[in-house]
C-alpha cells in the first residue's frame, strides 16, 4: 500500500482561538494562527497571520479592519 503523507511536513502547529470570538462561516485558518479574545473573522476569509484581542478581521488574506479596543467607551445613558 502507499504510503500518503506531505513530504517534509512533520511539525504541528495548533490554531488558538480566544475567548468569546466569532469565525465567519466558511473561513479558513492556517496552521500556528492566534486569534485573539473578543475578535471576529468575516465569513469566507483567509487567515494567514494572528488576528488581536477586540478585532475584526476579514478579506482574503484577512487584515484587520476595525480595532475595538482604540475606541472611546460612551459611558452616557
């Protein structure tokens, strides 16, 4: 029988996703990628690289478009 493997291929990297982070639907994310708390990739993106805390992140290949985190809280009711 053949022996079906990826040639030189042997290292596992993990994907880490936070906590409370949304993954759009038919996305794709690559081997060792962090996606960070609270974030948000846009459906069928391609994430190649970490994606922060507080972000949204969509596109192929996924940028950031939008950081929560550097938005003034409204604290007025």
């Amino acid at each position: 029988m053949e022996k079906r493997c990826f040639e030189g291929l042997t290292e596992i990297k993990p994907i880490t996703v936070g906590k409370n982070s949304w993954i759009g639907e038919k996305s794709t994310i690559l081997a060792g990628v962090t996606i960070g708390d609270f974030a948000t990739v846009g459906a069928a993106s391609v994430v190649t690289k970490d994606v922060p805390s507080d972000c949204l992140a969509c596109g192929n290949p996924a940028v950031v478009k939008k950081n929560y985190a550097l938005q003034p809280q409204n604290d007025e009711n």
